[in-house]
C-alpha cells in the first residue's frame, strides 16, 4: 500500500475506538501495542487503515484502572473551569461526598487526566460524566456519536401541536439543522427531550425557537447509564457492569 493511504496509529486507534490519540501515543512508546502480531513503539508510525491492532495486558490492565465518575450537578456550578467567581462542579467530586458503599474509594490518582464528558450549563442540573477514559469521552461527545441524552425540561409557554413537531425535527441552530431528537410532553408543564447531540444550550434554544421559556432542566440519562437516586451534588463511580450502550 502506498504511503499516501496509511494513516498515523495513533489516529487509527482512536478511530477505531480502541483509546484516545494521547493513551495511543503513551502505549506505542511503551511498546504495548502490536500491529498484525508485530510490536510497534515507533511514535508517528503510519499503518494501513485494515491492520489489526491489539493491546498487550499491561495495556489493558491499565484501561480496567481508568476512573470514570457520576456526579449529580446542581445548579450554579460550572461543568468545566470556570473564571471567579464560579465554582467548577468537580470541587464537589470529595470523599465526604461520596455515594454509596463501593470499595473502591476516592485517591488522588483518579483526578489525573479526568475530564467532563458533556457538559450541563450553569443553571442546569443532573447528571454529570468525568472520565479518564477517551473511549467514553468519544463515544459521548465525538463528532459520530450516537448516544441518547435524556432531559427533563420545564417550560413556560404554549406549544401547539406543529411547535412540537418542529422540537422533533425541523430545527436549526448556528446555520446547522439539528439532528432528530424525541421530545414529548410528560405533564402540563414538563417535557422529556431525547437528543443525539449537544450544541452550547441547544435546548434552551430551540425552545425559544418556537416560543417557550425554560425554567428548568435537568439530564437524567447518558446511553444506558441513569441518575437513579443519585443525591444531588453527590457522586459514585461507574461500575464494572455499567455500559453506555
């Protein structure tokens, strides 16, 4: 093949859903990856695109170890870092906040590296994913994600029958059409939005795009992985069990 249809391994890892480009890079200088059986440690070596790529165990010993943490947001804090004088709403990921009995415990460790994976705007709340681990990250926020968002919203406003059709589909943002969502009412005054993106406040959005006030939202799922009673301002780690599709 030639060397204009290769790509880097590392990107190819990542496309590949394997790790993120930056564990790819740790793993290839560390020797722990091979390529069609052979190791390949060479940063910046490029493979064809149909190679078969495995990690050796010391690579995947180490993802198992990779932390991934459920928070459940409240409103006024900031998903990401934020400037004064907000608080970002890992400050509240401490062992005093802790829920539940797993025995795995909080250790200084499991902040290395970790980072928000779908962010909540200051005055929404809910769930809140941090992880170190690139495969989830991109599995919720890549540019081909697929995974569902669940939100409880409530609004103000009167939203007629064609209004809500629109919700579903119809609409555009930043000169972009929004991919299909599924929004349905749940009482007089919530509804229930399903999306498979998440635009900078895009529910809020198209919520005023056909006339309704939010005064609430909250996220209560990500894939498969659900609030539940989760207490507010309370995190848990994920669980080995627990999957996002």
């Amino acid at each position: 093949m030639s060397e204009d249809n290769k790509v880097r391994l590392s990107k190819l890892m990542a496309e590949k859903g394997i790790c993120s480009r930056r564990e790819a890079d740790d793993y290839i200088s560390r020797g722990l990856v091979m390529v069609n059986g052979e190791v390949v440690s060479q940063l910046g070596t490029k493979v064809s695109p149909d190679v078969k790529i495995t990690l050796e165990a010391q690579a995947l010993k180490q993802q198992k170890r990779l932390a991934t943490i459920l928070l459940n947001k409240p409103v006024g804090y900031v998903s990401a870092q934020p400037e004064p004088p907000y608080q970002p709403a890992i400050k509240l990921i401490t062992p005093q906040n802790q829920f539940g009995n797993s025995k795995t415990r909080l250790k200084e460790e499991h902040f290395k590296g970790l980072a928000v994976a779908g962010r909540l705007d200051i005055d929404s709340q809910g769930l809140l994913l941090f992880t170190q681990d690139g495969r989830i990250a991109k599995k919720i926020i890549g540019e081909e994600s697929k995974v569902e968002k669940e939100y409880i919203v409530r609004v103000q406003g009167t939203l007629p029958p064609d209004k809500l059709k629109l919700l579903n589909f119809g609409l555009s943002l930043d000169g972009k059409k929004l991919k299909p969502a599924k929004v349905e009412w749940l009482n007089e005054d919530q509804l229930r939005f399903i999306l498979q993106e998440g635009k900078k406040r895009q529910i809020r959005r198209m919520c005023e795009l056909v006339g309704l006030k939010v005064t609430g939202l909250k996220r209560v799922r990500i894939g498969k992985i659900r609030l539940g009673q989760l207490p507010e301002g309370q995190w848990r780690f994920l669980e080995e069990d627990e999957h996002l599709d």
